[in-house]
C-alpha cells in the first residue's frame, strides 16, 4: 500500500516559492526589543537622542508588524 504524501501548505505572499512571513518576522521583532533598549538608554542617561531613537524604533516596529 502506498504511502499519502503529507499536505504542504502553500504560501499566497511567496518570492520564487519561498514564503515571506520567516524572512519579515525579524524586522519587528528586533525594533521592538531595540526600543527597549533605548527606551533604557534614555532612562539612564536623559540624553534627548534616545527619546527620538525611541520613538522611530516604536514606529518602524508598528509599521513592520502590520
């Protein structure tokens, strides 16, 4: 008897084949984490910068998650 081949689930956001959702998880992930680092940052130091810092990180964070 043979063997059913498994379903493989087929990605409808792909490049060549190649599912996006791995490749665009990290952005998100690593603006938010770096947002609290500078949010940190500011903490400690008060330095305006990481205010600013902050605020991008915050919204590249936002924007890469939807």
């Amino acid at each position: 008897m043979a063997k059913p081949r498994p379903l493989s689930i087929i990605s409808r956001a792909s490049i060549a084949g190649h599912p996006l959702h791995p490749l665009m998880i990290h952005f998100p992930v690593a603006a938010l984490l770096a947002l609290v680092a500078s949010d940190i940052g500011f903490w400690l130091s008060g330095d305006p910068f990481w205010m600013r810092a902050s605020l991008w990180l915050a919204g590249v964070g936002a924007l890469a998650a939807g």
